[in-house]
C-alpha cells in the first residue's frame, strides 16, 4: 500500500481509501502501471463496480486522474488511474509517444485488469477520460463492449486537433507543409538516433500567451499540479508522434456506442467545441452533455468545486448496476 510517507501525488491523501500500485500488460504487451483506490473496509468476498481513469494528455496517474480516481473510490467504487504506454511509470520505448490505437487499447487493457480482479463485477466497469483521454475513451467505448459507461471529461479530440489545429484553421496547404516538416524530422531522427522532442509549455510566462496556455502553465508548471514524471511538467512529446495523430482520426465509430455516455466540459473552455462536436455523433437517450457554467478547461483537471463529482457519482450508479 501507498504509506502517507510515499505519497507523490499532487493532491492530498484521503482517509476513506486505500491505494495500491499496480501492473498490467496491454495487447501490445507493454507494461502499464496503475494505482489501485478501494474504498476502506471491503469485505473479502466483495463484488464492486469499478472505473478505470486516464488523462490529462501528458499528465501521469498522480495528477488529475489520481484525483478523479480517488474521489470515486470514496463514493463506493473499485478505481484505477493509470500511466499510459511510453509515459509515466508505464513501460514503451521511446518514450513520450501518443498513438491513437494503442492509447485507445490502453483503456481495454485496464478493463482487462479490473475484469479479472477479485473484487470487480466484470459486468459493472465504467471508463473515465480527461482532456485528450476524453477522446481516447471515447474511441474504447466505441470498440470495447465491456465497457458499460463512459465519462469524457474536458475532452480533446488530439487527432482533430493535430491535424487541423484548433478550431479547424489548418487548411489542405498548410497540413501538407506541416507533414513534410515532420517528415524530414523523421529523417533527422533517423541519422541522429535519437527522437526530438516537440515545444512544451514555457519555462516562464510572458503574459502574451493565449489564455488557455496560461491555464496549463499555472496548473503543470507550479506546485498545484507539477509532477516530475508529466510531460507537461517537465518534458516533451516526441515529435514525429503528431503523425499518427494526423493519420488516423479517432471517432470514426463513435455514432455506434450504445453504453451510456456522459461529456462534460467547462462553459469557458477553449477546447469546449471538441465535447459539443463529440457530442453530436453520439445516439440513444442514454447520452448527456453537461456544460459546467464558469468553467475553464484546466478546471475540471482539480477544481472540486467546478468538477461534477455528485453528477459523476449518479452517473455510473445508474449505469452500472
């Protein structure tokens, strides 16, 4: 167990649960490694719904979805936030890389976890994604029946986002150039070795970055959120990783989820049009969208007062059962 001493999360250790590390192997077979929330004073015998967490896109399983995690397993639920493959304290090499299909088998792979866990009723597990993770759970749902209900949290569509840049003003032209640029750094990669890495968050704010920039330097950057391991934080995504992301658009099947679906986002968010677009696609009278009024993107990282936790609660008790 995770002693109080150990503790390397951004956010403060509950009482009410127990925390263990974990491992897991993906269909890849990389190594994944999670932290396991239980609520205190599970009987031995025992049989909980559970919900595996994953997000921010470049965030670590001690930062928002530990949180996330944490707080559910408070509310009664089995939870595992986990590192996906190539970051954190996950396995993969080189490391830093997204990919759409293997970070969507990513959310499987903790499925299959709790699936098998003594603990777990296998026909009661629920999925939560954050920021960029929202769209990756949404891409699992859309594949993995198992998977019973979905929450997509602040979401990015990453694959739309690198592709066309935000709201869509990258046109055929400009992706073209931007691929020959990646193209060539693959040849540089190549000769060198070695894997460049892409512009992170500044160092230091000028005060002329783009408000939402400044949201995520005050969340990854200061003691609120900054963990060592997260690439926000403190390192890079590898550069030529954007080519997958361009190449294989995720929410080709999205239209098809029939498990119940939640999206949240912030009223103020940047990235709001991603949950609304994301939204859209979805069928059956078992789909919401909830609009948080006031809220910013990076509020539903860690803000447990923006964050819908009694809605989330609601959610998966209704839906998995």
């Amino acid at each position: 167990m995770v002693s109080a001493k150990s503790w390397d999360k951004v956010f403060a250790k509950s009482d009410k649960v127990t925390v263990k590390k974990v491992h897991f192997k993906n269909r890849y077979g990389i190594k994944l490694t999670g932290d396991l929330y239980m609520p205190k004073g599970v009987a031995k015998d025992a049989k909980l719904p559970a919900i595996a967490v994953s997000g921010p896109f470049g965030a670590v399983k001690e930062q928002s979805s530990g949180l996330y995690a944490q707080t559910l397993a408070e509310r009664g639920f089995i939870t595992l936030a986990f590192d996906p493959s190539y970051t954190g304290e996950s396995a993969g090499k080189p490391r830093n890389v997204a990919s759409p299909d293997i970070n969507t088998e990513d959310f499987s792979a903790a499925v299959d976890y709790l699936s098998t866990h003594k603990n777990v009723d296998e026909d009661k597990i629920g999925i939560i994604g954050i920021c960029g993770w929202g769209g990756w759970a949404l891409n699992a749902a859309a594949m993995d029946t198992r998977i019973k209900a979905t929450v997509a949290s602040t979401m990015y569509d990453m694959t739309r986002v690198s592709a066309k840049g935000y709201n869509d003003s990258v046109d055929e032209n400009a992706s073209y150039e931007m691929l020959k640029q990646l193209n060539n750094q693959r040849t540089q990669d190549y000769k060198k070795g070695t894997y460049a890495g892409a512009p992170g968050l500044p160092e230091k704010l000028t005060g002329r970055e783009p408000q939402f920039v400044q949201d995520y330097w005050h969340y990854y950057k200061t003691p609120r959120g900054f963990h060592k391991r997260s690439i926000n934080s403190n390192g890079n995504w590898n550069t030529t990783s954007a080519l997958g992301l361009i190449n294989q658009p995720a929410l080709q099947r999205s239209s098809e989820i029939r498990n119940a679906v939640l999206v949240i986002h912030g009223a103020k968010a940047h990235s709001r049009y991603f949950g609304e677009d994301a939204f859209k696609k979805l069928k059956g009278e078992n789909k919401e969208l909830l609009i948080i009024p006031g809220a910013n993107h990076v509020d539903l990282y860690d803000n447990m007062e923006k964050i819908p936790f009694d809605k989330i609660e609601n959610f998966f008790k209704t839906n998995l059962k």
